[in-house]
C-alpha cells in the first residue's frame, strides 16, 4: 500500500514512520505533492507549534493541497489542530477543514499541569477508527492546546473539560493522541485506518 | 482521567542494561532493547534509557540503540546521560526519542534548559535532579552523585520550571537502591511547588511503595529500575495491585 507522511517543519514525523514499518507498510516522507496525491493513505503527523508550521505550509503551498486531497487523510496531534479552523496558539487561522476553534487548556486546579502529558481514555468513540472495543481505552497524549467537542467529534477525553480527542469529516480524520505511541491500541487504530 | 504512570528506567552502559546500588557497584541486566520490549508489553507507561558510557564511541553506540529502540517500540521513551548541548538534543530526538533528560548539563548551564524549551516544546525537556538528604537539606549532586553543588532541591526544581523544564524526575540519593520507599515528603512538596509533572525515583522495593509516591507523594509517575529488572516486581502484577487500591493506572 502506497502510504504517504507529509513532510514539513514540524517535530517527530520518525515515530509514524516506525509504527507503521511495524504494521509491514513502507511509507514514504514526502513534500513532493505529486507522491503525496498519488498515494492510497496520507498522514499527516506533527509535534510543534501552529504559527510556524501554518505559515511553512502556506509558502509550500501545502495549505490548498492538504484541503483538497481526496483519498483517507490522518492528522495527527499538532496536525489535527492544524486541521480546524484557527488556534489561539500564534492566534494562527488554519486549514479550515473542520469548522472548529483550537483552544489552550486553562488548568482550574493546581493539579491540572499543561501540556496534558500522558496516557488518558477515549470515550463516546465512534466512526471507522474505532470499534466498540476500543471505548475505554487509552492513549498517549502530549499538547497544551485542545479541539472543544464539536460536530465532528468521533472519540472524547475528559482532562480539565471533554474535549476532542478525535475528529472526523468526509475523508479527513484526526487524532489528537499519538497512536504510534499508544501500545496495541494505537496500532489497532492505525491499522483501521489504513483498512478504510 | 489521566494515569499515573509506570517507568522501568534502563542505564545503559557499552550497549547493555545496568544498575547501581546507592549509585556505584554496577550489575548487569540485561539486553536494553528486549528488555524495553518485554517491559512494554508488561504495561510499562514509558521508558527511560540513561547512557552512563563517558567515551565518544560510547555516544554512537547510544544513538543507534535510541534509533532501534523507536523502531521497535510504541510507547514513548525517554533519554538522558551526556546531552551537553543542543546538538545532542537534536542528535537523540532525530533517532526516534521523545524526551531528553537533562541533569549535570542543567545545572552547571541552565539556559540549556530554555535553548530546549524553545527549539523542541517543553514537552521534550525533563530535567532530572539528583538530591541527598543532609543537614536538613535536599542538596543537588552532579555527575551521577559524585559532585556536591550548592544548589538545593527546591529552589532548583521551581527555576527548572520557569525555565522551561516540562517535568522534573527527582531521584533520591538518600532512598534510592535501599528499596525501603520513595522519598514521600519531599515528593508532596515539589507536587505543591510546581506545576509540572514530577517523576519519582529512588528506593523502590514492594509494591506498597509505588502507591505511596503515587497517594502521600502526589507523584504523577514512579520510576525504577532494579525491581523490574530481577523480576521482583512484574509490571502488570503492580498495576493490578495499584488499581485495587484506588490509583488510576492504564491496565
């Protein structure tokens, strides 16, 4: 399966490129949009921060390019947000493909430390990502900024407030967790999507 | 609800797994790569690996197990020993790892620490501190405990925070290899100082002890070594036990 990571100024791309070498695919990491849109799967990974890697995309002309892909598209973490519509990190406008704000977690408690590091449980799961058996669970999450529960929400986490811990709409999928740094939970969801 | 974590730390020396007793007297355990993979499996949280080689090939070495490690790893790992400059960051973090743990090299040039921060997020910075109990003090120590400084703990955990530091891994001098606990008291108060997650280390030898860092210490995770490595703690025997008692573990 032809399975393409985008490639750009963002943090810690290896790791996706790893976990899926694990499931037997051969990735490629690629700027190159004519690979990218020739390829069965596109993921797009991201550790970082919004207004670097927005403006990066805007002068690769990623921007236009990731909105308009048509096959399965994974963001993942950073990519995930990048994917709303603005973040209030850099007060950043974004790729827009889902019509949501991506907000900084404002810790009630002394004992809500941000970034929000570690491994937390997904709930009201839904979509082709996730089965009945993957409710409960958890995953591996790192990030100081959230996407609220919206429209387009297919699996929640509570920390601080519920906020989307995935998203999905037409063929663009998100998460906001690591799956390729969740255990055999994140490689049965990364296995669904590559499945879809 | 987020987890309380549980981390196997693995010194790595010459490619393999040891471990010190109150910091000297080495023992080996073990194949670092196998032994992270079992340990995952077991339902370790994350993993640490400590590079205790001093030489330059010794550093090579290193660079190619982090980049094994992320290869056959999926949960998220830690790497500390030797990181003096941000080239190394770049170096370990390019090989796969996720974190880098700064100790010695935060002490004796803290703007390391915000050099990191800034170039990689805080989420990759932890700054570890290795502190001794004397005098009615927690003084810090460098080089693995070896070198006094004149910095104590808590001022020095709450400047690696404002510096950027995105979590704190405080090893006992004064409780670790003794397996008799982790150090409770002043675990509680670096949970009441700051506002990043702290790691305990040191001292851990039943069960009971990783409960207690977790509930009188406030701990956000517990680290050990030695426990794991001889087979006298199982991971999944532990969060099974954790979970009986209240502690909200990943199982």
């Amino acid at each position: 399966m032809k399975v393409a990571i985008i490639k750009y100024n963002a943090g810690n791309i290896y790791s996706v490129d790893y976990a899926l070498k694990r499931l037997g695919v051969e990735p490629v990491i690629t700027d190159d949009l004519g690979v990218i849109r020739n390829a069965e799967k596109v993921i797009f990974p991201g550790v970082g921060e919004a207004l670097s890697t927005m403006t990066y995309l805007r002068e690769h002309g990623l921007d236009d390019f990731i909105r308009g892909l048509m096959q399965p598209v994974l963001g993942i973490c950073l990519g995930m947000q990048l994917m709303c519509m603005h973040s209030e990190e850099g007060d950043t406008p974004c790729l827009g493909i889902f019509d949501s704000e991506v907000k900084r977690f404002i810790p009630k408690r002394h004992e809500d430390k941000v970034p929000h590091m570690g491994w937390n449980t997904l709930t009201d799961v839904k979509s082709r990502l996730f089965g009945p058996e993957l409710e409960g669970k958890f995953t591996y999450f790192v990030h100081s900024y959230y996407v609220p529960v919206n429209e387009f929400t297919v699996a929640t986490t509570d920390y601080i407030l519920p906020f989307s811990a995935a998203l999905h709409k037409d063929n663009f999928y998100a998460t906001q967790f690591h799956p390729e740094k969740s255990g055999d939970v994140g490689e049965l969801i990364l296995r669904n999507f590559l499945n879809l | 609800m987020l987890a309380k974590r549980i981390i196997p730390c693995l010194d790595v020396k010459d490619g393999k797994t040891v471990k010190g007793v109150n910091f000297v007297n080495f023992r080996e355990a073990g194949d670092p790569v196998e032994l992270g993979a079992q340990y995952s499996r077991q339902g370790a949280d994350e993993l640490v690996y400590l590079d205790i080689t001093a030489s330059h090939e010794g550093r090579k070495t290193f660079t190619e197990l982090v980049k094994k490690v992320a290869a056959n790893i999926s949960i998220p790992f830690t790497v500390g020993g030797g990181i003096n400059a941000l080239a190394d960051v770049e170096r370990l973090l390019a090989a796969g790892a996720d974190k880098v743990s700064i100790n010695s090299s935060a002490l004796r040039n803290p703007d390391l620490i915000e050099e990191i921060a800034k170039n990689f997020g805080s989420q990759v910075c932890v700054v570890a501190i290795d502190a001794n109990f004397e005098n009615e003090r927690w003084l810090c120590y460098l080089n693995g405990g070896r070198i006094p400084t004149d910095r104590f703990l808590f001022d020095w955990a709450t400047e690696a925070e404002s510096r950027g530091a995105g979590e704190i891994l405080f090893t006992s001098m004064t409780h670790d290899g003794v397996k008799d606990g982790y150090s409770n008291e002043a675990l509680a108060c670096l949970a009441d100082l700051l506002h990043i997650p702290v790691i305990a280390s040191g001292g851990a030898g039943k069960m009971e002890h990783f409960r207690d860092a977790f509930t009188l210490g406030r701990a956000d995770a517990a680290l050990a070594a030695s426990v794991f490595h001889f087979g006298e703690i199982g991971i999944a025997e532990l969060k099974d036990y954790l979970s009986a008692e209240g502690v909200n573990v990943r199982l």
